[in-house]
C-alpha cells in the first residue's frame, strides 16, 4: 500500500465526519432490519435511509450534539 494511501485512510479514520457518517449509517442499517422484520420482507437501504431520516435523524442530531452546542454554528 503506498504512502498517499495510508495518510488519507488514516485521515479518514480520525476524521469526526467520517465517525459520524459511520454512526448514522449504522443507525439506518439497524432501522433497515426492524422495519423489515415487521414488514415481513427486506425493505431495502433506500426505503429506510428515507424513512429514517425522515422520523429519527432530528431526534439522534440532538442527541449527539454536544450540550449548549449552537447548532446555528
């Protein structure tokens, strides 16, 4: 593996986005089963990214957000 590569994964391995886009892609996968076993059948990433995002991700924002975070900041 070259040197390059090396610095951008480690890069992205620190980096706060990349933590919180694999949390919140957790999140979704995690929905993705619930709803399915309910539904009986796999609903698919899609459905659910939509579906999440829609009644959760405002909720576990909040609930990420550091207190007496300005999320107009």
């Amino acid at each position: 593996m070259s040197a390059e590569l090396e610095d951008h994964q480690h890069l992205e391995e620190g980096s706060v986005f990349y933590r919180d886009f694999l949390s919140e892609r957790d999140e979704i996968l995690r929905h993705k089963w619930f709803e399915s076993e309910k539904a009986g059948y796999d609903i698919g990433f899609e459905k659910a990214l939509l579906d999440w995002v829609v009644r959760f991700r405002p909720s576990w924002q909040e609930r990420r957000r550091p207190s007496g975070a300005n999320p107009s900041n």
